[in-house]
C-alpha cells in the first residue's frame, strides 16, 4: 500500500509539533495503571491519532464507483430465470447507483440468437418443470411493479430447490471447464437479454455488455455479425447498454489456441466503435477494454501496445484483479499484509502506462474478487473476504481508480455478494454500508502512532488500514460537510484510535461490523453495532443504526474487524459543495 495513504503526512513543522505535543499528552491520558506492579504491554500503550484534510479531496470518483458484475455463466447454470425475483432486485437495487458488468471468462463464447425462446426445442429431462419457465414468467406469481414497469416474481420453493439441484450440477462442469481453458459456447436468446436488461434497469443499474471477441473470420479479424445483430435487437428495445469487447485478451492463447496482438486488438476497438456508430441509438454510446488480466508482464506489454496503437477510442481503460487461486485453504492468507499490498502495486503498473498515452483517461478495475476460479467455499463467502474487499475499495480510490466492479454479485462459486438462497453474505452487507456512507471524493489521512520500537508507521501500514472520505450526499441522514472515515483491523488486538486536529472533540456514528455466531472469521452472517443484519422480508432492509460515541471519545477497534465512523457536522470545505 502506497505509504503516502496511510502514514503520517506533515503539512508543516507547526502541525508536526503540535500532533508530537497531543501524543505525548494523549499516552500519559490513556495509559492505564497495571495491576500487580507488572510493567504494562505494548499493545495497551499503541494508541493512533488521526487527522483528515478537510480543504480539498485528492481525488473525485465516478458516482458509480462501488459496482458490480455478472458472469455469463448465469446462462448456462439456470440462474438468469430468477433475475426477476422481488428479493435479488431489492438486493440489486440497494447497491445502486452502480454499473452492471455482464462479463467474465464466458464472454468470449457468447453467441446471440434472435430467437424467441430456446427452451421450446429442449427435449425432456429431470427439469422439465423449469423449461418452459424461460417462455412464461406468469407461472412464479408475476406482478409488475408500478413505478417502473418491472417484471417481479416471488418464485415457488418447488422451482428455487430445483433450479439449486440443476446449479449446483452445473457447477461442477463450469469449474472443470475454468480449470481446463476448455470452454463450451453460451447461447443467449433474445428472452434471456430481455431478462437481464429487465434485472439491470428495475434495480437501478446500467447494463455493460461484454461482447464475444473471439469470433473471428479467417483472417483473424472480428467478426461483427452476432454483435450487430445483438446491437439492431437492443436498439429496437432501446435498451440503454454500453459496450465492451472480449475478456482477458492476453489470455486467449492458452484459452482458444488463438492469440491477437495489441495492434488487431486495437483495430477491433476502432471496428466496434464504427460498429455503435451505424447503429444511431448507440452512436453516443461508451466502450470500455481492453480488459486486460492481472498486470504481469504479457498483460502489461499488451496493454501498452493497445494504448499506443489507438486504444484512446475507449471511454475508460479497464483490467481485472484477483489476489489469490482457489488452492487457498487457510483463513489467515486472506489477511496476509503483503496479499493485500499488491493491488497497489498493480494499480501503479496500470496507471504509468495509461498516462503516457492518455493521462486524460479514466481507469476502471473492471473485474476484481477475493479469489479466481469462482472463489474458495468456506473463505470467499465469509466475513474474512470482507478485509480484502475493503482493502480493494481503499486503494483503488486513493489511487483515484473511477469504478471498481465486483465480481459477482450473483452466479456460481463463492465469489459473490448473494447467496443461491437469496441471502446477503458479508461483503454484501459491506458494500451496503460503503453505499450508504462513503461517498466520490477522496480525503487525505493524517497519522501517528505510539509505539514501543522505533519501526515508524509499521503497524499503521501493515495491519490498520485507515482511509477517508467525504460522507455520500445521497445519506440524508447527514448534512453536507460530513466526513466518513473506514478502518480495517487486522491485528489480534484491539487498536485505539484518538480523533486529532480538524476531527477533534467532534461527534461521531459507529458503524462496526464483526462476525456473527460461533463461527468467527468463517461466519456468513454479520453484526452491526453487535445486532446481527439479516433481510426483514423480500423487500425491506434492516434499519442500519448507529452507535453514537460522544465527542472527544476514543475509537476502540475490536481485534480482526471494520468500522465505518462518520465524523458529523464537523461541516468540511471539501465536502460542502
């Protein structure tokens, strides 16, 4: 992690000695009296003090910067029948404003068929009571909601506990598929992109459509007949969808046996842009790519070339991250410091090429999750993921990436934000909050820290991750010139943190997630403020109160935990306007 983020940075040799002046007096407050004459610990005498730069953000991001994906996997596995239930929606619609990745390793064998419906010529077999729900959504309960016109579904438990039977068969085929690089196509019918876009825009989303790049004329040039037939059906529904082409280019070779080189790659680019642009519904659409994978050496050397050989038509730059394989099987590798250090490392990567060739340009982490290949069961769904996720939200804004898109909100594995029973895991409750209260513009953090070696910022960087920004303006819970401050806690021990500066002596709302239940860091479910949060009903979220801490109270963080602690009518300038 970049140390400008997180360690102390000194504005002034005023500041310097008035924050060495509130040290020295806040360790001779906090230091408690040891009992039985013993010599007190190193961990009850770190004490943090924190300050935020309220004058200006350093960096202002995309509205939509916590968003989200699909893979197209959800064609082949059943699931994209139940976009339409009256609980994914409201799940879907409390992260939003947000975008909608329709993408992943899949995309690149997705053919569009501008049929009616597939199902009809399905022959008979132990699903027979879900093939013919793809052709009438009447059958789960349809009612449209009113306010939009969205198609809603309460679906029997008959058809969810055979559609789990069928997923979970699938799954295993999927998996195979991912670990060979041997891949079948994806047929998507014209019911099914309705079905999707249905999903996307009555939970509030804006749909990016991924499309195939390995569809190739002999040549190797792109083929763009299934694309512009899938771009004349979505015009005439006047769907609003922006584009992108292909999935982890540098990957193809071991993928398809097929490889394209940076310059046809920005050729294809050049070619789809043409492409949108006869299409007059989608002349002014966006197109992001190239959606490179993780910035090693093959990946960065393409995407270097790509920017240089034209790749400025793209609207955003885009690549993908996963810290880790599903080999994973230890709870404490998803909290590894160096683990989560990477990102930043690669984000360093990615940002010196873009700004050569187009410091103008926005960059998106177009794909990012705790672990490839679907994620790990019993980690990859569980509140440990949740350090590595905001981890990846911390950085990436500091680093002022636009969006960063979460792999997945809903599909197969255990990377995803909602489980196949409809239940919010973790890092769904995580990104919730993140929603709720943190809002585009970066704040720069000021720390220090008490310690008993002389290793300055070391347990600061390593293990208290602290970032800052202006309170969402969307909360009207909270009057503009807010602040929302985040802090991930891996130590084993509790971290007290003493608001200084600008935040002193202000009153501050709690927001503290732990695990819930015996479980602990393996836990599925959440506690906030020691309540645990589960969905009131189909469409009704628990109420997310907050612990109020009176003014000039010290933060205590629980060992291995995440708070989000918003600072109010501290009436910021950075955040007033």
């Amino acid at each position: 992690m970049p140390r400008q983020f997180l360690c102390p940075v000194f504005g002034s040799s005023l500041w310097l000695a008035l924050i060495l002046q509130s040290l020295i007096s806040s360790a001779a407050t906090y230091r408690r009296p040891v009992s039985g004459g013993k010599r007190q610990s190193f961990l009850e005498r770190t004490l943090i003090l924190l300050d935020v730069n309220t004058r200006s953000p350093v960096k202002v991001l995309n509205d939509n910067f916590l968003s989200l994906q699909l893979d197209p996997s959800i064609v082949k596995d059943g699931w994209l029948d139940f976009l339409s239930s009256k609980r994914l929606v409201t799940l879907a619609r409390g992260l939003s404003p947000a975008y909608l990745r329709f993408g992943g390793k899949r995309t690149d064998f997705l053919q569009f068929h501008n049929l009616k419906n597939l199902a009809k010529f399905r022959g008979p077999g132990p699903d027979y009571y879900l093939k013919n729900y793809e052709d009438d959504i009447v059958r789960s309960d349809f009612a449209l909601d009113k306010q939009k016109g969205c198609k809603l579904a309460s679906h029997p438990d008959m058809m969810l506990e055979l559609q789990r039977e069928k997923a979970a068969q699938m799954q295993q085929v999927l998996l195979k598929e991912q670990l060979s690089n041997i891949y079948s196509d994806v047929t998507l019918t014209a019911r099914s992109l309705d079905k999707l876009y249905n999903f996307a825009d009555c939970a509030g989303l804006h749909l990016i459509f991924g499309l195939n790049a390995l569809h190739r004329n002999p040549d190797n040039s792109w083929n763009t007949s299934s694309a512009l037939s899938l771009l004349k059906y979505s015009a005439g529904k006047k769907y609003n969808i922006s584009w992108e082409l292909g999935n982890e280019p540098n990957s193809y070779r071991t993928m398809a046996s097929r490889s394209v080189n940076s310059s046809r790659l920005a050729q294809d680019y050049s070619l789809l842009k043409t492409l949108l642009q006869s299409v007059r519904f989608y002349s002014r659409a966006n197109l992001y790519g190239p959606n490179i994978g993780r910035p090693r050496k093959n990946a960065i050397l393409l995407l270097d070339g790509f920017m240089k050989n034209g790749g400025s038509v793209v609207d955003a730059v885009t690549w993908q991250h996963y810290y880790i394989d599903r080999r994973v099987t230890k709870v404490e590798d998803f909290m590894k410091t160096r683990l989560l250090d990477t990102l930043s490392e690669q984000i360093t990567k990615v940002l010196k090429i873009v700004q050569t060739h187009a410091p103008e340009k926005r960059v998106w982490l177009g794909g990012v999750g705790p672990a490839w290949a679907g994620g790990t069961n019993n980690l990859s769904d569980t509140f440990a993921a949740g350090f590595l996720w905001l981890n990846t939200l911390g950085i990436a804004a500091a680093h002022g990436i636009d969006v960063v898109l979460r792999h997945s909100f809903f599909d197969y594995g255990y990377n995803h934000l909602v489980d196949q029973h409809f239940n919010p895991l973790p890092d769904y409750w995580l990104s919730l909050l993140f929603k709720r209260l943190v809002g585009p513009r970066v704040l720069a953090v000021h720390v220090a820290g008490l310690q008993r070696k002389p290793h300055p910022g070391r347990v600061i960087r390593d293990k208290l991750r602290i970032y800052a920004h202006c309170t969402s303006f969307h909360n009207h819970d909270y009057v503009r010139g807010s602040i929302t401050i985040y802090i991930i806690n891996l130590h084993r021990s509790r971290k007290k943190i003493k608001l200084a500066g600008t935040l002193r002596n202000k009153t501050v709302h709690q927001y503290l997630l732990q695990p819930f239940g015996t479980d602990g860091l393996h836990s599925t479910s959440v506690q906030l403020n020691g309540e645990p949060l589960r969905m009131v009903d189909n469409e009704t979220f628990p109420e997310l109160k907050p612990r109020t801490l009176r003014a000039g109270r010290t933060i205590a963080m629980p060992p291995v935990s995440i708070g989000f602690y918003v600072i109010k009518n501290i009436n910021a300038y950075a955040c007033r306007r």
